[in-house]
C-alpha cells in the first residue's frame, strides 16, 4: 500500500528530504565537497551524532548517496552523491 500523501512530487520529495538536517547533508556534500562524518560534524549548524548517523543512512536507504571504507578501519565511511543526489544540487542552487 503506498503512504504517500500526496501525489504531487514536491511534497513526496519534501516528505523524504525535508527535514532540515537532511537538506544540509546533501549541501555540505553538493557545495563543500564533505564525505566524512567528521567532515559533516564541523558544520556550523552542530547536528548531533545520533542525527547524522540516522539522516546518513537514510540518505543511502533512498539512494541519494552510497557509502564506502576509506581505511582498513571499517568503521570509517567515505559518503558521495549517486547520480540521484547530484540531481537535487541544482535544485538547492
């Protein structure tokens, strides 16, 4: 059963990513080229851990990034737009 309460694309997009955590996910990695958590952590606006952990893997979930290790460490995740989260860039231009 689809829980959309909308058919309209805009709400739907703004029922996923509207949040304003998200958003600023998506531009630190559009506009300032971060893909580390720590990265996303230096933020001025000081999103929690718990928050970003959670947006982070919700953002994968809808495939707006993809995460990969980037050191033997495998609890150290590199993150980048997929094709799908490049698309919102312009929107938040």
């Amino acid at each position: 059963m689809d829980q959309r309460r909308s058919s309209c694309p805009m709400a739907n997009t703004l029922d996923e990513i509207g949040d304003r955590w998200t958003l600023l996910i998506i531009r630190d990695m559009y506009f300032s080229g971060k893909q580390r958590f720590e990265e996303f952590l230096q933020s001025d606006e000081k999103i929690s851990t718990n928050i970003l952990a959670d947006r982070l893997k919700r953002l994968e979930h809808l495939e707006i990034i993809t995460k990969q290790t980037y050191s033997s460490h495998s609890l150290r995740m590199s993150y980048s737009l997929t094709e799908r989260g490049r698309k919102l860039g312009p929107i938040l231009e």
